[in-house]
C-alpha cells in the first residue's frame, strides 16, 4: 500500500519540480526605473537635447527673420498670410508629428528616429538654397525641413527627462533652451549672411552648421531606458489621457496660448522695419525675444521645482499675453524702439517658461510615470499643432496687406490670456484631486 502510495507521488513530484524549474528559468519582470538625477549620461543626454532643440525648434525660430526677407524681397508679391504658410507649416509638422516620433522613441530608441531625420533636415535646407519659387521654398523649407524637424525635436527631450525625478524641470529647462539660444543665433547669423553673400550661400552655410551638431547629438544621446520593441505599439492618438479632467483644460488652454504665441516671433522684424528701424535692427529683434527667452526656460522652471509647475506656468502664460496688450499694442501707434525692446524681453522671457513647463506639468497631471512619456508629448503637441498651424495665418489675414498689425496683435494678446484662464482651471483640478487623496 505504502508502496503504490509512492508510486503514484513521484510522478506528481517530477511535474512539480519541472514546474518550479520553468517559473525559475522565465526572466524576471524589469525593476521599475529609477531616475538617477544625474550622471554621466545623464548630462550628455542632456546635451544631445540641448543641440537637438536648437537645430529644430531654434532655427525655426528665427522665422520672423524669413517672413521679413521674403515679404522685402525674394517672394515680395506674394501675400503676408501666404508667405506665413511656409513658417506655420514647419510648425505644424514638428508638434503634430511628435505622437508618431514619441510612439517610435518607446519602442526603438531615440536613434532610430533622430538619425534619419537629422538627414532629411539637411537635405530639405540644401534643397531651400536652391529654391526660387514659392511651391519650391515651401517644399523644401515647409515640408521637408518641417519633417526632420519633427523627428529632431522629440528624441532629446524626451530622453532627458527620463533621466530626472527630483530636477526634471531643471534640466528640460536646459534642453528647451537650446530652442531659444538658436533664436538668438539663427537671426543674427542669417541677417549678417544675407547681406554679405547672399540668400543661397546663407543657407548652405546653414545646412553645415547644422549637419555637424546634429552628428554630435546623434553621437551623445543614451536611452536611459531599455526600448520596448514592437511590445510598445499603441494607437497613434491616446484618447484615454483625454478622460482626465486636468488634462483637458490643460490641453485646451495650451491650444488658446499657442494659437496667439507666435504672432510676435514672427511679425515683430516686420513692425520694426515698419517702424523705419533698419534692415539689422529689425532682424535682431527677434534675437532679443529669443535672448530672454533663454533665461526664462531656465529661472523659472528651477523655481517651479519648489513651488510648483502649475503655479509658475500659469503666471508666466498670463503674463506673456498680457505684456502684448500691454506694451505691444500701444507702440503700435506710438513707435517707440526702447518700448521695442522691452516687450521683446519681457514676452521673451515669459513665454520661453511656458515651453519649458510644459512636460513638467504634463508628467504632474499623469501622477509622475514617464515610460510612456513620448506618447504623452505628442498627443499634446498634436493639439498645439492645429493651433500653430492656424495661428499665423490667422493673424496675417487680420493684417491683409496693409502695414496696420493692431488687429494682429490684439487677436494674439486676447488668445493668449485666454489660454491662461485654462491652465487656471486644470491647477484648480489637480489641486482637488491632491486634497481629496490626502
């Protein structure tokens, strides 16, 4: 009896045994990933994005410098709204392609994405030294410039904020700002150009200049994070995020801010030369707005770290607008170059904090994950798309042909405080959420 008992049990133990030994040879589930604050590759990834920004973000920057040089002279008989499609475009295309570029970043890595692309923006600013037609320039400039744009920009700065936790609006901050020192850059460079060899020769300059950094950042960047392979597809817009309360007022009011945002980087040449400012000073007003805006992607976020983002990003959008009914709109009648300038610093610096808060928040209103962060990014950046796009051209019907821009700056100053009200009321959301939890 005991030994059929036996029998029958070491068939049952021999099972056990090899169901424990396939438990214990499958692969353990991957520890969560901790952000180091720093580091080696940290900081090298940070300057990846860093470079990445200013060669996409930065140089498109600078469009208020290509809309006065085409409007004074290469495509002077084509229309303002007209000439604003080829900037929006570019515009367009690098926030409405960030879901796609974000989706291939988690699945792939960020090389897989910022090689090609790094090419194609390349190929598109060689093409636009050759361009002497609209439909050519747009080609070129517009779409394929716009294209490599849209894989240049999501990679690095999605990147470095995977690297951070308790610093992470820090050092987005430092990344945003490479955006801004190239708007600083780009029109100085490009004005000084333009005179001396002229539109063509400017661009190719360009096209290396940019070539060579974006080498560097493919070079620099470090997934911190192993790449989820094609286990990482989803669909291309997250309907999900648009559930949360906060996240839809947050969505919504960035839309309003975005569609007033880039009237004056783009105008402001325009006005000043309008205002019998020289070829060079009109230029460099948009190198100013971008120099400010470089303290502002930095000061603010480091201090939104303590106090919080919403705070500071809902200050400094309210502000922003406010600066252009405020101080923009009562030289337009009353030309003052000092006024000039100060608007340039003081929207400069209060509009560079919003972009620089904006994953920030984003990540506050997700309750901190960021393995998904790409997808995030571009589901928000596609909203703030639609508003670019529209925007500009928007504005450049107000103005039609005539050199009056009051209509133009009242319509940008207007959205923009109105996006602000939005930002209000998802702080508002997130603020009851964190008072009924506790």
């Amino acid at each position: 009896m005991s030994s059929a008992s036996s029998e029958k049990s070491a068939p049952q133990d021999a099972q056990q045994r090899q169901h424990a030994d396939q438990e214990a040879a499958k692969p353990a589930p991957p520890a969560a990933f901790d952000p180091p604050d720093g580091g080696r590759a940290a900081w090298q990834t940070v300057a990846a994005g860093w470079l990445c920004q200013f060669c996409s973000f930065g140089f498109i920057n600078a469009l208020g410098t290509f809309q006065l040089v085409y409007e004074t002279d290469i495509l002077k008989t084509t229309s303002s709204s007209a000439i604003s499609w080829i900037l929006t475009m570019q515009l367009f295309l690098m926030f409405f392609l960030s879901q796609p570029v974000g989706m291939i970043v988690d699945m792939f890595g960020p090389r897989a994405i910022l090689m090609p692309t790094s090419i194609l923006a390349v190929v598109g600013l060689v093409a636009l030294s050759f361009a002497k037609e609209y439909w050519q320039i747009f080609l070129a400039q517009s779409l394929c410039f716009g294209l490599g744009a849209a894989g240049i920009f999501v990679p690095g700065l999605v990147t470095a904020s995977q690297y951070f936790k308790r610093k992470r609006a820090f050092a987005v901050g430092i990344v945003a700002s490479g955006s801004s020192v190239g708007g600083v850059v780009f029109p100085v460079f490009l004005a000084q150009l333009f005179d001396q060899i002229g539109f063509r020769a400017t661009i190719r300059w360009t096209a290396l200049m940019v070539g060579v950094l974006l080498a560097i950042a493919n070079v620099l960047v470090v997934p911190p994070i192993k790449p989820k392979g094609w286990a990482g597809r989803r669909t291309l817009l997250s309907v999900a995020v648009f559930k949360q309360p906060a996240y839809v007022l947050f969505v919504g009011g960035s839309f309003f801010f975005f569609w007033g945002l880039f009237g004056p980087f783009n105008y402001l040449p325009l006005f000043a030369e309008q205002a019998k400012s020289t070829y060079a000073v009109a230029s460099y007003t948009v190198s100013i707005l971008n120099a400010a805006s470089i303290f502002g992607r930095i000061l603010p976020p480091l201090y939104s770290d303590r106090v919080g983002h919403f705070s500071v990003i809902t200050v400094c959008a309210f502000v922003a607008g406010l600066s252009v009914l405020v101080v923009w709109l009562p030289i337009n009648t009353h030309h003052s170059l000092g006024g000039l300038i100060v608007f340039a610093l003081v929207f400069g610096f209060f509009s560079g904090a919003f972009v620089s808060l904006i994953t920030p928040c984003l990540l506050q209103v997700a309750g901190g994950h960021t393995a998904d962060l790409g997808a995030m990014l571009g589901t928000y950046f596609a909203v703030a798309a639609i508003a670019s796009l529209t925007g500009l051209p928007i504005q450049g019907a107000i103005t039609g042909s005539g050199d009056n821009l009051t209509g133009l700056i009242v319509f940008s100053g207007v959205a923009m405080v109105v996006g602000s009200a939005g930002l209000v009321g998802a702080m508002g959301v997130l603020r009851k959420k964190r008072n009924a939890a506790n």
